[in-house]
C-alpha cells in the first residue's frame, strides 16, 4: 500500500531521492533502529 502511494504522481508526488529516503527510514524502523525516528522527529 504505502509503495502504492509512494508512486502515485496524483498523490504526494514525490522525486525519486524522496521516495528513497523514506523507504530507508521505513527500514531502520522495522530493523529496531529506533534512532532513525528521533532523527526524523528533529
């Protein structure tokens, strides 16, 4: 689903660097990496 949307240029529209960025940040969050969310947080 998310990859879905990811893609979709109807909805967020997002530049291939984008859609990189969070399938990486999505990543870290399933492998526990739990300072990936305090960076993304800010």
């Amino acid at each position: 689903m998310l990859s879905l949307l990811l893609h979709d240029k109807d909805a967020l529209n997002l530049k291939p660097y984008q859609i990189e960025a969070i399938k990486a940040a999505e990543q870290a969050v399933i492998d526990g990496h739990e300072d990936a969310v305090k960076f993304i947080e800010g």
